[in-house]
C-alpha cells in the first residue's frame, strides 16, 4: 500500500489506543482527539490524519464523519512510522522547577527519548506534590511533543524515582554516563569506535550539581562521568546537548 505519511501535517498526528485501529473502520471518540479536530484544527469530511498506535504503527485515516461528541474514518494506508532513532534513550532528569523539568520533557522527546524518568537527586529542588495529575500533565507534554516532532513510538514518562533507585537500572543501558560539570572524560570518549549502541541511559542531575556521595554511587553501578566541555550548562540544558552530541556522533 502507498505510504502517504508525507502527505500528513505533523498537526495530523495522533496517538491512539491501539485497539481502535484493528479494523479499517476507525470511530474516535476521545473528547480531547474530538476539541483538537473539531474545534481548533475545523477538520471535516475528507481530510485526513495520521493515527499512531505508539508502538510503531501507523494508519492513514479519511475521516467520513466529525461531530461535536465522536468521529468516524476509513483506514486508507497503514504503514511503519518514522520518526525514530535506532538507539533507545533513557533519560533520568532530576526534578528541578516545575516550568524549566516540563520545557526539558517537551524538548527531550523532540530529540528522541523514548523514556523520561524524574528523579529526586539530593540536591533537588521539589516544589508541590507529584500526584496522579501532575504525571498525568507530563505525559500529556511527551505525547503532544512526540506528535509534533513526527515520532513512531509513544515516549513513557516514568513514576518518580529515588536516585539510589535510578541507580539500579544502569545494568539494563548497552552505555550509562552521568552528566557531570567535574568530570574530566569528555561523552565523545566514551562511545566505542564503531557504535553498536542499542539503549543509552543518561543521568542528568539538578540545579545544586551532583553530591558526592551520588557521584560515587553512580561510579559503583559502572555509570561513567562524563563532560560536555567547558561551559557550565542549567540543569534543563544538558541533557539535550548531551542527546544531541549522542544523535551526531551516533548517526541517528
């Protein structure tokens, strides 16, 4: 079947339950999916968006009929969706102020990261409580921004973690580094020659710099220190020099 995935805005993009795309007969009935068509982007009959199963899957739909409270549409190509890197990013960004840990979200995702996961390093700056409604509004932020950059799978915001229990999934990443202004191992050396890379996790700790007794524990989990060069980068910045320098050097 054509792939039309070039023909689709990426304002067209969305990511559904699975479930709704097992047959060729689409009907939405999502109050949110529904406002966004509806009201804010005026789609009607014949136009066409891109539905994402958010593993990987895309299907191209017409849609056939739009009212205020569902939607129906005929699937017209289904094909692999784009979007995204060989290499899985796991990013374990430590909670700083709420508006620059939701701005890192939203461009992380933008640059890859399939998986964010907070974490409350010790010098981390912790402003309310993270309830059910927050996680809620950060994997709202991922999913809006993997639609917008055009990603084939749905970026995971993880529960909030301990450091020390951040710690223990180092084993699972193919490479582990910890963003760090003290290290004197610049991320470029510590890739091998020939990448063959599949899951990188990067640590990435808060305004107030890394304790110690942190940097240490990371060193006994095998997560390596590493610099981006001379420049002192905000907590919400590294991160995505980091994922970008990664992308670069990667070829992804």
């Amino acid at each position: 079947m054509v792939d039309d995935t070039l023909a689709i805005p990426n304002t067209r993009r969305f990511f559904v339950n699975p479930g709704w795309l097992r047959t060729d007969q689409v009907e939405i009935a999502d109050p949110a999916i529904i406002h966004q068509w509806e009201r804010v982007l005026r789609l009607r009959a014949g136009d066409r968006v891109m539905l994402l199963d958010g593993q990987g899957l895309a299907a191209i739909v017409e849609i056939t009929h739009i009212d205020r409270r569902r939607a129906r549409g005929q699937v017209v190509a289904r094909c692999q969706a784009s979007g995204e890197p060989a290499v899985t990013f796991d990013l374990y960004l430590a909670l700083i102020r709420p508006e620059r840990f939701e701005w890192g979200i939203q461009k992380a995702v933008e640059l890859g990261v399939y998986r964010i996961v907070p974490v409350t390093f010790a010098r981390s700056l912790i402003t309310g409580r993270i309830d059910e409604h927050r996680l809620a509004r950060w994997q709202r932020i991922a999913t809006e921004a993997a639609e917008q950059a055009g990603r084939g799978r749905l970026p995971v915001v993880a529960e909030p973690q301990s450091f020390a229990a951040a710690l223990t999934r180092a084993h699972t990443a193919d490479l582990a580094i910890l963003l760090d202004e003290q290290a004197t191992v610049h991320l470029r050396t510590v890739l091998p020659p020939q990448p063959s890379l599949r899951q990188i996790a990067i640590y990435s700790g808060p305004e107030g710099g890394i304790d110690p007794t942190e940097r240490m524990a990371a060193h006994q989990h095998g997560i390596q220190s590493v610099s981006l060069g001379p420049r002192i980068l905000r907590a919400e910045t590294a991160p995505l020099a980091a994922l970008a320098m990664l992308q670069y050097a990667l070829q992804y």
